[in-house]
C-alpha cells in the first residue's frame, strides 16, 4: 500500500526507518521458533523488495539487521539458527546482485562490526555460531547460479574473517583477569583493522569500555580521542572539516 512513499529518496525516509523498526522489534522481543519461521519469511521479503535501503546511502539499517540476525544464528533452537543462517546468505547475495555482481563490501563490514559488537553484548562464538557459519558456507558452496562469479570466494573470506575475531576474542577471554593483557589483544585486534576505520572504531570503543570498567579513565578517555580524531580524518578527507587529527594534538601528542 505504501511502496510508493517507502521508495522515496532511495528508501532513505522516516517511514521506512519505522517499518523496519518494526521488523527488528520481532526479532528484539523472545518469540517461539515457529513464530520466528514468518519473521524470518517477513523479512526476506522486505529485503528483497527494498535492496537499496540496505545497500545504499546511511548503513544504519543494514547494521542493524546484521547484528539481529547474527543473534539469532548463535540461538539455542536448531531451526531457529538454520533459517538465519539463510537470511543472512540471501541478504549477502542480494548485496552482492546489487553491487552488479562486483563484492559485499557493506555487507561484509556491517557483519563484522555486528560480530565484534556482539562479542562484547551477547557472548557469542560457542558451537551453536560455528555451526551456523558452516551452514552459510554450505550454501555458498552449493548455490549453482553463483558458481562461476567470485561470490562464494567472498563468503569464505567473510566467514573466515569472522572466526579470526572470534578466535582473538577466545584468547581476550583467557586473560580477563588480567586486564593489561587483555587490553593488548584489543589494541592489535583494532590496529589490524588500521585499513577499515568504522571497525577500528568499534574495537577502540570497546578497549574503552574494559578501561572504564577498570577505573583506568585517562586510558579511556584517550580510546575515545583516537576515536574523534578518526573521524575529524575521515570528515577532512570528504571536506567537510579543515583540520582533521591535528585538532586533538592540543590534547595528547598520542593521537598522530
């Protein structure tokens, strides 16, 4: 009834932030397996009406909708896990068929910041998560339609990517009572996404958040300053700001 008002500014309007508000609430709120099953069918479909909410302009929504739905692959019922591991290869796909056949990038970024997030939120990486990353590189594997484009190699490389966050979380868990140490496997785990600011963010975000809770607040407050100068660079860069990480060189000589 709405598609008309939904499409408008490529989809980048109030009413669909509040459709797909409404979308994420279903999956926000504990709901039964089968219930789950038509959030799941719900949401494939909307995905697949609306690409270019997802794909296009702010990555807000598909940042959220990864961090959901990553949730769920790591839930404790079976078919629960095995439907959201396949919205969230179709979701890829369809990226990928968005992009003209070219890559995931937003995807793939979303869904690592989603992982690295959740990692701090939900604990996830059990068993249960594997075998849903397994599940997802079966249906690369299998998809016949997609066997002669770089699409299954990207799954691989993504789901690859997202078991060495994992691993380097399992190590931070070794060491949590040691909080230098742990601080450490942050520091490198954020400096090897030196390359991709928004994850760099979200790892500097959460070695602030163990410092704060340390009641180490000048080490985190310079987490936060990394953070800002990060940004003020990206804003220089795209000129909407003149003076970029210099700006915070009043602060700490750190930030270069």
């Amino acid at each position: 009834t709405f598609q008309r008002q939904l499409q408008q500014s490529d989809c980048q309007n109030v009413l669909m932030k509040k459709v797909f508000d409404t979308h994420m609430l279903f999956l926000q709120i504990n709901q039964s397996a089968a219930a789950l099953k038509h959030v799941f069918a719900a949401l494939r479909l909307f995905v697949g009406k609306f690409p270019s909410a997802f794909f296009q302009g702010q990555a807000d929504l598909c940042g959220s909708l990864c961090y959901e739905i990553l949730k769920c692959c790591n839930h404790r019922s079976h078919s629960t896990q095995t439907e959201a591991s396949a919205l969230l290869y179709f979701f890829m796909r369809k990226n990928f068929e968005f992009n003209k056949q070219k890559s995931i990038v937003r995807s793939h970024l979303q869904l690592i910041k989603a992982v690295s997030q959740l990692i701090a939120d939900a604990g996830i990486g059990g068993s249960r998560f594997q075998h849903s990353l397994a599940i997802i590189n079966n249906f690369a594997n299998g998809d016949k339609q997609m066997k002669n484009v770089n699409f299954p190699a990207e799954v691989k490389d993504l789901t690859k990517r997202i078991r060495t966050v994992l691993m380097a979380t399992a190590q931070m868990k070794e060491h949590e009572k040691d909080p230098e140490m742990l601080v450490d496997l942050q520091y490198s785990l954020a400096n090897s996404y030196a390359s991709t600011p928004e994850l760099r963010r979200t790892w500097l975000e959460s070695m602030a958040k163990i410092h704060a809770r340390n009641g180490d607040l000048s080490e985190a407050a310079m987490c936060y300053i990394h953070i800002a100068a990060l940004i003020a660079e990206y804003l220089k860069r795209k000129g909407l700001f003149s003076m970029g990480w210099p700006a915070f060189l009043s602060i700490t000589p750190n930030i270069k």
